[in-house]
C-alpha cells in the first residue's frame, strides 16, 4: 500500500478503519476493560460505518510520529496493523504529526489532504487542539469549497482539560458533527463525548452520547444532526438595504420582525424583500435566531490588497458574522466561499431618450442622407453631360447662341423642381437625355413627395441608443450609487467596456434626480430574474417619458449568500435555494415585492421602454410649426438673395465710376 507518512496517499477499507477502532479498544485489557468492551467497540464500528463514513470518498487518519502515552501508541499501532490487513476501497490518507512539533508542517499536511477532497478525520494525537486550529485556518485557504463531515478525536485525557479545550475552541463551531471517544472517570468504560452546539445556553459544553462499557450496548446516534433543530440559536449575520431582494429598517423594540447585531433589545429591526423571505424561511425550518447587522444602503464594500476591508463584505471577510446577503455576486471569488446561486441579475441602461428632430430640418427628413448625396451627385453629372452636349450643338452651323455652365445647371434643376423643360432641340441626343431626366426627376420627386407628407403628420426622431457599442460610442456620463455596479467590467480590456467604466460616475440621490430630467445623462437598472425592474429612488414617473432602454445587458451576475468559510449550515442553504427556485417561490415574491416597494407606473413604465415603446402623437393636423423648414428656407434665400443683389449693385456702380474716371 501507499503511505502517506507526511503526504502520501494509502488505499484502506473505511470499515477497517473503525474495525481498528473496535480491535485497538478491546485490546485495553490492560487498562482494566473487560472483553465486553472490546465486543461493544465491534458494535460501535459495524453501526457507525454503513451511517457515516461510507458516504465519505476518502477520510483521513492523523497520528503521532512518536506518540507520547501508551495509549496513544496503542491506538497508532492497532490502526496501522488493520489498514495493512485490509483489501480495499476507498482512499485513506495518513497525516504523521512530526516530533519536535512544526505548525507549519502540519498546515501543509492538513491543507494537501483537504485539497484532494477529504471530508473525514480521525485524529489520535497529543496535538489535537492544534489540529483543530490548524484545519480552520486551512479551510479558508483551501481551493476545495467542500464541507468537513465527520470528525473522531482518540484522546488519552484522563483529567478532561484536553476535552474542555477542544469544546471551547472557537474553530470547533464550524466542525459540528464531531465525537470525543476518552476514559472514563466515574465508569469502568470510554466515554463518547459531543458539544451541546445547539441553542443559546451552555452551547459550548458537552454532552455524553453514550459509553462503551460492559454488559451494555454502544448502539447511538454518534454523530447526531445538530443543524436539524437549532434550538433558537443566535447566528450573527449581516445585510443592507437594496429592494428587492433586501429592505432593513430601524423601528421600536418589539415592533420589528429580526433582531439587531449586539444588542439585547429584542425585535428592533423590521425585514423584509426577496431574500429577507428567504432567510426567514431558512431560520424556521432550522429554528435558529438571526442577530442581523445593518449597513447603509448601497454600502457593499470592498476588499483591499493590504488585507483590510470594510462595508458587508468586509465583515463577512473579517468574521464579524456567519452570513451576508443583500444582492451579493461572485465579486471575490478567491477570498470568499459562496452558496448556489440564487438569482440572476442583469444590467442595462437607461439612456436620453431620441428626440423629435427639429423643423428646421424638414426639408430634409424624407430621405436619408445617402440618398441626397446620391441625388446630389446625378444632378452633377446631369449637368456637365448636357453641358458637353450643349457645347458640340452649338459648334454645328446655324447655332449662334450661347451657353453657360450656370444656365445648364438652371436648367437641370429646374426640371427636378418640377418646372419647364428647355426648348426643343432637333438634336436627337438632346431630346433623349431631357426625357431620360424627366423621367427619372418623376420618380425623385414623388418619391419625395410621399415622404414628406409622411414626415410632416408623424413625428420623426433622432437615432436611438439600443446597443452597448452605441452607449459607449456616444461617450454619455452614466452613474449609480455604488461602485459595486461596475466589479463585473472593471478589469476588461475591451475598447467599448474601458469608455463605460470611464464614464461611470457616482454621486447622491438628489443629485441623480436633477440629473434624471437633464436628457444628457445616463443609468444602470437591474432586471431582475423573472423579468422584473429593479430601479433607484431618483427615477421617477415624470422622467420616464426623457428615456430610452438600450437592448442589451451590459453584463449580467448571479446573487448568492456568502458565509464564513465552512459554514456548516451550507449544504442545508443550498438544499433550500434550489426548493425555493423548484417551486416557483421566488417567482411569486419577486412580483409581490417589487409591487410592494417600487412606483407601478414606473414599471410599467419599464417594460414599455424595454419593448421599444415611446408616446407617440400619431397623426396630427398641420400647424405652422410643420412648415417652419420650408419657410425657413425661403427666409435663407430670400437673405441670400438680397446680399447678392446689393453686392451686385455695389459692383456695377464701382465698375461705372472707374469708366467715368477712365473717361475724364
């Protein structure tokens, strides 16, 4: 077989294993038991391996390099002997606790079998509180995020401090499903110790689950299911405001439905919003008390790299509490533990609303500007063809008028502005190329015409925002409250992202509000799971007729809890999570809270603009404001005419005075 006598891996049968603790126990005849013991310990190891360990993938055995009693040894020897004598199956992994002792030796033991995903242990050591110590500091450190199950400590205690320590050692409160096998002192017998664990009053204490004695069965429960009924145990735990998933509020003791962290008036917080239902329902079922702290709306935090954190996630990170929630994310993965998602969250962006464009531009708007220049170009053309042609015409004999390039091009407009053809000529090609342009002018212009009929009833806007490129592209500033809108695409290193981030802004509700009426401005809102709005204070009815609703998320995460690392109550939360979200429950409260606590209208409101809706006038009579481009136009030629004609006055009057002092 393989050892791993400071880290290398060994096969052995787990019931081997606990037939070693039944083989080493009877063989302590010489410490006055009787073979009945020895026949109990048989009894305790055939019970406890088809309950506990065999649904373990591997377990993990820790023992001394030198043991220090004979008891000790006797427990290292007797397990080693039945491991050699076994046959299979699942992987066992042998920790030796060196003598003289290095903590850091032993870390990295504990931190490498944790790492291939073990879950039980069996320690049989004089440095079992260090163990203990030493396997929570591992579990932060440790990539695998699975639990600790099942934990046996052999101990060679006959005064009980070794015993007290371990039950009053805080890493043991994450390691609740644990078992204390030593002597006795009032019986002839071992004694199978726990910590109470549950409820609020000598928590820490332990109780006897049974004893291995003579003429007595040793058939328990040796590893009781502490989480099943907590007992109204206080779990310290942490959340802000932010609808819907939380809403915390201070109100009078006893008026409020979850008590407040460190303090003794009961009550004096009132709870409420999609995971707030969540939570409660999680606490009745494992009758436990919530001690929840409040922070400021919006105040995630943030972890540093010098260590130091603060907001909810730094107390979470610092160990303040058990738990956090409040539309928590996956923002540090390395650092934190997560449970199952619970909910996905989605962002996009409220952006300036399109505009109806201006009068002025009328004129204009029945074609794109593609089609004008287009339209500009085949005038040109047209111009300089009839041009040339004109030119050879008039070279043949009999022609004696004159031609321009300006009067050509008098000419070519005019039959596009519906005016009188040229005169006739008996030039076959003349006659062909006017008809060609009558003709195509036709279509132009009544092609024009039925636009601008269009465009003159039914208002016309200005191109809108709809995708993430073209928020990014028209460099509008954007905010929110937090910075924790921006974790997700902080470090990309794409263009479009980099501009976004560059022009997110954080400033307070009041100034977001001023903001919200501005048409220049923009802002991040949440869809939520099942389709709903979640949106800040500022945004208001009156301002939602100033926005647009791009079509794209920017980014989208998953909510979850996040605990302590080795929070034991894990597995049970992520059984819930996935009961809730089975059920349709969080369908139901999403609906029910956010037409709780968010303005109707404005979700309405909401999902018109996510379906590209805008008020629309429809169809209205024509009123001046409909021709202002054209007069408008008329105004700009009629300016730019009287110009020229004072130019041109001022011209020939300068030109007859130079020929009358050419004259004299």
């Amino acid at each position: 077989m393989d050892i791993l006598a400071g880290g290398v891996i060994v096969n052995i049968s787990i019931i081997s294993l606990f037939n070693q603790i039944g083989g080493f126990i009877g063989k302590l005849n010489q410490f006055s038991l009787s073979k009945q013991i020895f026949y109990n310990a048989i009894s305790f190891s055939t019970y406890a391996v088809p309950q506990y360990f065999l649904e373990l993938s591997s377990i993990a055995i820790v023992v001394d390099e030198k043991p220090s009693s004979l008891l000790l040894r006797e427990y290292s020897d007797e397990l080693e002997i039945f491991f050699k004598s076994a046959e299979s199956f699942p992987p066992v992994l042998w920790i030796s606790v060196e003598n003289p002792f290095e903590e850091e030796r032993l870390e990295e033991k504990i931190l490498s079998v944790s790492e291939l995903g073990c879950q039980g242990f069996i320690v049989a050591s004089t440095r079992v509180v260090e163990f203990i110590e030493l396997k929570y500091q591992v579990t932060e450190k440790a990539v695998q995020r699975q639990r600790d199950k099942y934990f046996i400590f052999l101990l060679d205690d006959q005064d009980g401090l070794i015993t007290e320590e371990i039950l009053h050692n805080d890493a043991i409160k994450i390691f609740p499903s644990h078992l204390i096998v030593r002597r006795s002192k009032e019986i002839d017998g071992f004694e199978l110790i726990t910590q109470k664990f549950v409820s609020n009053h000598d928590n820490e204490e332990g109780i006897i689950l049974g004893y291995l004695q003579e003429n007595k069965s040793a058939i328990v429960d040796f590893f009781p299911d502490k989480l099943k009924n907590m007992q109204g145990k206080d779990i310290p735990s942490a959340t802000l405001t932010y609808p819907p998933y939380m809403i915390i509020d201070n109100v009078p003791p006893g008026q409020g439905n979850v008590d407040e962290f460190e303090t003794n008036e009961l009550k004096t917080l009132y709870m409420d919003g999609t995971e707030a239902i969540m939570m409660f329902e999680f606490s009745r079922l494992r009758n436990f008390t919530m001690k929840m702290k409040r922070f400021e709306h919006d105040c995630w935090g943030e972890l540093y790299e010098n260590g130091s954190s603060d907001g909810l996630l730094g107390s979470i990170y610092q160990k303040e509490v058990d738990f956090a929630v409040g539309c928590l994310s996956m923002w540090y993965y390395h650092e934190m533990e997560y449970s199952f998602t619970i909910a996905q969250s989605s962002v996009r962006f409220l952006v300036p609303g399109a505009q109806i464009l201006p009068p002025s531009l009328t004129p204009t708007l029945p074609f794109s500007w593609k089609v004008w220049i287009a339209i500009f170009l085949t005038v040109i053309l047209d111009v300089v063809i009839y041009y040339f042609i004109e030119k050879k015409v008039l070279k043949t004999p009999g022609h004696t008028a004159r031609t321009t390039f300006g009067l050509v091009a008098l000419r070519i407009s005019s039959i596009y502005l519906q005016q009188a053809t040229p005169e006739t000529s008996r030039w076959s090609s003349v006659r062909l190329l006017l008809a060609t342009f009558i003709l195509s002018s036709l279509v132009v212009v009544n092609s024009y015409s039925g636009g601008l009929a269009s465009v003159l009833t039914v208002p016309k806007y200005e191109d809108s925002i709809d995708t993430n490129q073209q928020f990014a592209d028209s460099d509008v500033k954007w905010g929110a409250p937090s910075d924790a809108w921006i974790y997700q695409i902080v470090g990309a290193e794409e263009p479009m992202y980099k501009t976004i981030v560059k022009n997110f802004e954080i400033k307070s509700y009041d100034e977001f509000q001023k903001l919200s009426f501005s048409r220049t401005y923009g802002f991040a809102i949440e869809r939520l799971n099942y389709g709903e709005y979640a949106f800040g204070s500022y945004i208001t009815e009156p301002s939602m007729s100033y926005f647009d609703m791009t079509k794209e998320d920017i980014y989208f995460l998953w909510t979850c809890l996040i605990p302590v690392p080795g929070w034991p109550l894990m597995d049970y939360f992520n059984k819930h999570v996935q009961e809730v979200l089975q059920h349709g429950l969080w369908d139901y409260w999403e609906r029910r809270i956010t037409e709780k606590y968010f303005n109707v209208k404005v979700q309405l409101g909401m999902h018109q603009l996510s379906a590209g809706y805008r008020d629309n006038p429809g169809i209205t009579s024509l009123k001046v404001d409909h021709i202002s481009g054209p007069l408008f136009l008329l105004a700009v030629g009629l300016a730019l005419a009287t110009i020229v004609f004072f130019c041109e006055l001022a011209w020939h009057s300068l030109k007859k005075h130079q020929s009358m002092a050419e004259l004299n």
